[in-house]
C-alpha cells in the first residue's frame, strides 16, 4: 500500500492497512456509531444537512494532501492519516538518544503515553462543544465554512487519538476511547479535562481568539508529540499539524478583519482616539479596548494548559523519550539537558524574578515561552493594521503572571503589566482588563447571521483571498432551509 495516499474503500478512510488489521477495524467499526450519536449531539448546531465546501484530505504528501467539495459534515470522510515513516528515524533526545524509535509501545511507558494521547485526544472534542452554537451567528458564509472546516478537523483529530488507544493499548484504549465521548465542555459532572476547554464561546470574537491562542497551544503540544520516540504518535501529530495551521490561520485573519473594519470605521467617523469606547461602539464595531480584554482573557487561559513551569512529570516524559521540545531536532544541545539549566519565572519574596531552574525539571517553562514568541508574531500584524490606519494603539500580551489558575502565579493578582496587587485592588480593577458582562453583551448585540453571498457583517473586513482562491461571491455553504 502506498502510504502516501488515503484508503476510501473502507468505512474508516485511512493510510495505515487498516483492511488487514481485522481487530483494530472492528473496534474502530464499533466506536463509530458513538462518535456519530456524539457529532449529532453536540456537533455544529443547526446545519448538519447543509452542504459546506469543505477540504479532505486524500493523501499526506505536503506538497498536495487536500481537495475540497461539497459535503454535508455527518457524510465527512473522518479518517486515521499518519505522515510517512522515517526510514531509520531513532529517538531524538532523552536517555535512549540515538536508539530506535519504538513502533509498538514500551511496557514501561505505557502510563504516561495513554495519559498524554487521552489529554491530547480529550481537547479535540471539547472545542468543537463549546463553538456549535456560533453557526447561527456567522459574519459571513465564508466564515461559516472555516468554523466548519476547523469542526470537522478537530473531529478528525479525535479519530487521529482513538486510533492509537485503540490499536496500542488494548481494553484500557477502548475505555479512554469511550470516555472521550462521554466528558462534556463545561459539564457539572463529567467536564472536559483541560480549563480553557470547558469555557464558553459565547461569539465570533472569542472564536477568533480561542483559534489564534488555544489552538497554538494545540501546535506547540503537537510539536513536542511530533518529536517522540513512539513513531506512530509521532507520525500522527506531524500530519495533524499540517491541518492545525488553518486554524490558526482562521484566528489570526479573523482578528485582523475586526481591527481592519474596525480602524476603518473610526476614520470614516472621525474618532482619532481609538479609546473613546462609546463613540467606537456607536459605529456598530468592536472597540479596541475590548479586543485588548478578551486577548487578555483567551492568553491567560492558554498559558494555563502549559502546566506548572517547574515539572518532574515534564522531565520524566523527556528522559523516557516520549515528549520532546518544540523544534527538538533544530536544537544544538546534546538532547540530554542532565547539567542544563533554563531560566524561570517565580514569585520571590514578593517580587517577579526569573532564576535558573534544572532545564529538564523547567521544559513546560521553555514551551511556553516558545508559545509566546509564536503568539507575538501575528499580534504585530495586527498592530501594523492599527498603526497604518494612522492610531496610537498597542494590542499586547499581558504579562505571565495575571490571571492565572495553574503554576507559580496561581495564588496572587497581578495587572497586565506584572505589577502585584492585593484582592481587593483586583475585584475592583479586573472589568479593566478582562471582559465584563457589559462587554459580552455589546459584542453579543452585534452577532447576527449574514448568509447572502458574498456579503459580510459589518463589524469585519472581508477576507483578502478566498478559500481555494474562490471569488468573493462564492456560496461556501448552501444553507437548507
């Protein structure tokens, strides 16, 4: 079989010969109908019998895997797609550097691989739960079809995780499995098993936000997974991140469309200061200031799924060669970091310090200031957007240690700019630097569908390109009513 190239003879598309691996097809067969009951549940509200020009993958070669068509998103051909193998690839840090890399799971290890596969496997449902209601509140068809798009990718994502339980972890696999199917975002109960994927989505800013910075916590995770000496979660994460950069993409265009149709709207009006929020507001677009809270709110929330800074956990999976750093291969270290020290963020007598840590002990520390090198890239775009319009404007990202729930920071306030506060300070300031029940409901006020094509809500810029270089009135959904 050619590797390259998806399998669609069976119910199950896939590259990995899934018709001559009876057992795992069968278990894969008998999750299916779950998964089915689960995207009719807690799926895309509302359209599940319209057609959506959306992209399938048909093979994993980069340099052509996708073709795009109308199809309704319950007959969406999820699929178990691995990038090729690495002929001789070997495990590429940690104690067994320079060793094979396994193909079957090492006994040893089989805890804290499940665990890490059921974590990663456990957000993908979770974001498509908390953004199924945003259809009926679509800027535009063609943002209708992106959240789709993203939809049934993270559905694919989830296929991508329960592929691996399945195959290489025998009935504790098939458990985890269903329990994916069983946890709820934001459940009482049974709630999802990360902070950030139990919050609500309550709008199209929010949504914009929460693929610009949650899903880039996704890539980074995917990144270290990538680098693993487990070959077949590594192949797994290479191909899923050739599909997460269009959500990122999504978030990143999206938030420069609001600030573009934004500025525009303040220079037809006349307003020269951006932080006069009722005139703003008053024109029908998003004010700055808001945007500036809820990025505040979507950053804070990411940096929590990093973990704490300081993590023996984070060491262990390192040295066992199960989870690497971002980029691991590109880094000229020896991989083994036993005498490595990495700067960290700490609370010391009161005061933000950084002090040298044990570099393997601080790797989710090094991660996530990765992460934030990353976010700041498309944040000077946006600024460029701001400055060009002829404002004195900075979108910026808070410092680390406001509003966190996990790690060094979880037990102080802080303000936006790292200065320590007391909770009095905080309960009274907070509604300055993250959305307020006012904000929601202004930004809530202007959520309402546009669905004639080509036409856009006039809170947002249209998109530069299309998708699939389709023409500015191309009907990316055809809405059944």
């Amino acid at each position: 079989m050619n590797h390259m190239n998806v399998d669609y003879s069976t119910k199950i598309p896939n590259n990995v010969n899934l018709s001559e691996d009876r057992q795992v097809l069968k278990a894969l067969e008998g999750w299916h109908p779950g998964y089915m009951d689960w995207w009719s549940d807690m799926g895309p509200e509302g359209f599940q019998q319209s057609l959506v020009y959306l992209r399938t993958a048909y093979s994993v070669d980069p340099r052509g895997w996708a073709k795009f068509d109308y199809v309704r998103m319950p007959e969406y051909r999820w699929g178990i797609l691995l990038a090729p193998q690495e002929e001789n690839r070997v495990i590429p840090f940690g104690e067994n550097f320079g060793k094979p890399a396994w193909q079957e799971v090492p006994g040893e290890h089989r805890a804290t691989l499940r665990r890490l596969i059921v974590i990663q496997g456990d957000t993908e449902p979770a974001s498509v739960e908390q953004q199924r209601h945003l259809g009926k509140t679509a800027p535009s068809l063609y943002d209708l079809r992106n959240l789709f798009q993203v939809n049934v990718e993270e559905g694919r994502h989830l296929w991508a995780m329960v592929y691996l339980l399945q195959k290489y972890f025998g009935r504790d696999g098939r458990e985890e499995a269903d329990e994916l199917l069983r946890r709820r975002s934001g459940d009482a109960d049974s709630p999802r098993m990360l902070g950030a994927f139990n919050e609500a989505t309550p709008d199209w800013l929010s949504f914009f936000m929460f693929t610009y910075f949650t899903d880039r916590d996704g890539k980074m995770q995917l990144h270290s997974l990538a680098q693993s000496g487990f070959d077949p979660l590594s192949r797994t994460c290479r191909f899923m991140l050739t599909e997460e950069a269009h959500h990122m993409f999504v978030g990143e265009t999206g938030i420069s469309r609001i600030v573009q149709r934004t500025c525009e709207a303040m220079r037809e009006a006349g307003i020269s200061d951006p932080t006069d929020i009722a005139k703003v507001r008053a024109l029908g677009v998003i004010d700055l200031p808001t945007m500036q809270k809820k990025l505040n709110l979507h950053y804070s929330l990411s940096l929590d799924l990093f973990g704490s800074e300081v993590s023996t956990n984070a060491a262990n999976a390192f040295n066992a060669g199960i989870k690497g750093r971002y980029k691991e291969t590109q880094i000229d270290d020896d991989h083994h970091l036993q005498n490595s020290t990495y700067p960290v963020l700490k609370l010391v007598n009161g005061e933000i310090k950084r002090v040298d840590e044990p570099a393997l002990t601080a790797l989710n520390m090094r991660l996530r200031d990765d992460y934030t090198q990353d976010c700041a890239k498309g944040m000077l775009r946006w600024n460029k957007i701001i400055s060009t319009s002829g404002y004195h404007y900075k979108l910026t990202l808070p410092n680390v240690a406001f509003h966190r729930a996990i790690g060094e920071f979880r037990d102080i306030h802080a303000t936006p700019d790292g200065v320590l506060i007391d909770d009095a300070t905080w309960n009274k300031r907070k509604g300055e630097w993250l959305p307020s029940t006012d904000d929601g409901d202004f930004i809530a006020s202007l959520m309402t569908p546009v669905t004639e094509t080509g036409k856009y809500a006039p809170w947002i810029s249209p998109p530069k390109v299309g998708i699939d270089n389709k023409p500015g009135d191309f009907e990316y959904v055809k809405i059944e009513t």
